[in-house]
C-alpha cells in the first residue's frame, strides 16, 4: 500500500510526545520501571520498549534516546494523562526529574532508500546531532528528535499518514491512551522488535512479562491486515473475523492509515490464526481484510 520512497524523506510529526529523565539517578530509576535495558545504552544508543503497570499491562510504549545528561522518551501523545503520573509516582524517593518536554522538540519521522548512507554524512557516529538524536526504528526508517530551534535537515517532505503507513507495515506497534492497561509487551510484539530485556532485573510488571516468556502464558500477538473498507476506520474499532457463514469478534484497531477505500492496521488478535483468515470491521459488514506477513519473527 506504501512504498518507501527512492530517497529520504522528512516526516512532520504532530502527534508525538517527548518526555524527558534527568538527574544522577535517571538511569537507574528507568531501569526498573519499563522492559528495555536501560543502562545497556550509551548516548547516542536507542530502544524500543514498555512501561507497565503491576499486572504487566502497558501503560505505553515508547522509543527511548540516551542524550548523555538526559534521557529521551517518545511516545504517543495520547498516552501521557495516566501513563506520565504513572511513571513519577516513585521519583520523588529518587535523584531524577521527569517531565513533559514536548515543546521544547520537533519530531520528524526519517524515511527512505539510501537512509543509512545519508546519516552517516550528515550525521555521522553516534546518533547525536545538532543538540538531538536520530533513533533507527527499522531499516532505512528512523525518527529524527531535534530541539525547537534547530535547523531542519534540507529533504522533500512526507506526510504523517504516509509514515504510519510505513510504521504499520514495519510491524511497529503504536498505542493509543484507548488501550492503556489492555495488553502485556509480548501482545504488541515488543520482543521480536528488541524492546524487552529478559536479563536485566526487576521492573514494573516483570513477573507478568517473565511467565510469559517462559510459561507460554500469552496466546496473542499483534497482527498487520490490509484490505478494502467502506468509509473511515478509527483507534479502537471492532474488527470480526469470518467463520463458515458466520463472524465472531477477533480484537480493535490498534493503529490504522487509510487511503481512500484502502485500508491497512494492526490490532492484537490470537497468535493461532490461519494465514488465510478472512476478517471484517465489525460496522462495516462488506468490509474485507486479511493478514499482511510481518517483517520479523515471532517469539516468546
């Protein structure tokens, strides 16, 4: 449905927002509330990962920059009014400031072929640039996090649906506040995109995360479907899924970009569907989607 552009492309970000970790003891006190390896990361250095509640259910997930004295988070904007307080709830017994700083950055989606050639001249080792970061988020696909004053690199501008185009068909789970407390990191895949760390230690929600892995606990995975639709598709919307004649509810949309009657999402459904399962959007009865293969491997 999209293809990665010929050269790269700069993608406006609007509904990004940026959370900032500052303080002798940010390092560590981020180690044990979220499912990445904090301290594996020098600056420079990116992951993706989850912050959860005490079940294991997410508050958010994010991409996380190491800038050297400060720690970025990158997540949707959606997600801040419970997961922000969420997160703070303990520093306050801890050498590190949280807060929201999404004024005081520009997020740009990076994207195209010959990516990696043209971040190696412009910017070089090191992932640190011009006061901000670049965080590679899947091959030629990065985002670009820069303070609010810098210059902007000189490329031909896409737009924000594009992106989530290409975030959808890269298998990169986007959450929104409508599934807050819903689902475990292992449901939106963050294991097979480098986003839980299984040898670091307690965090938040660990135990949930850890019986899944090791116990088989969690029956479900984020999927990407692609199809027709008949008229607009939102967050959070019920999708069924065919049997003989008759349809049964299978999840939501999790993240969705649209193109006219062209549709393509993700949602969490069972890990054990058919690859020819036949699927629907619950209000729009001649809608028809099926699964799209993702770009990586599945594992627990």
């Amino acid at each position: 449905m999209f293809t990665i552009a010929s050269s790269p492309k700069l993608y406006p970000l609007t509904d990004r927002a940026v959370l900032s970790l500052t303080g002798d003891e940010r390092v560590k006190y981020l180690q044990g509330q979220v499912t990445c390896d904090v301290a594996a990361l020098s600056p420079g250095d990116a992951s993706p990962g989850g912050h959860c509640d005490s079940k294991g259910k997410l508050w958010a997930s994010f991409w996380l920059a190491n800038q050297g004295e400060q720690l970025l988070l990158v997540l949707n904007q959606s997600l801040i009014a419970r997961q922000l307080p969420e997160l703070k709830k303990f520093a306050v017994f801890s050498k590190t400031d949280i807060e929201e700083v999404t004024g005081q950055w520009q997020v740009y989606g990076l994207a195209g072929e010959g990516l990696s050639h043209w971040l190696s001249h412009e910017v070089g080792d090191g992932n640190l640039w011009q006061g901000g970061v670049v965080i590679p988020v899947a091959a030629e696909h990065a985002l670009l996090v820069l303070p609010k004053d810098a210059t902007l690199p000189d490329l031909p501008r896409g737009d924000e649906q594009e992106w989530q185009g290409l975030m959808i068909q890269a298998g990169l789970p986007d959450m929104s506040a409508e599934h807050q407390g819903e689902y475990i990191p292992q449901m939106l895949n963050l294991q097979a995109i480098g986003g839980i760390s299984f040898n670091k230690g307690c965090y938040m929600g660990q135990e949930t995360v850890a019986r899944a892995k090791y116990r088989g606990a969690n029956k479900k995975a984020m999927f990407i479907l692609e199809g027709k639709v008949e008229s607009e598709v939102t967050v959070n919307q019920d999708l069924e899924l065919q049997l003989g004649d008759n349809w049964r509810r299978a999840g939501t949309v999790l993240s969705v970009c649209q193109d006219g009657n062209r549709c393509l999402l993700t949602s969490v459904l069972n890990k054990d569907l058919d690859a020819d399962t036949v699927l629907r959007i619950k209000d729009q009865p001649d809608s028809r989607l099926r699964l799209r293969p993702l770009p990586y491997q599945l594992a627990d």
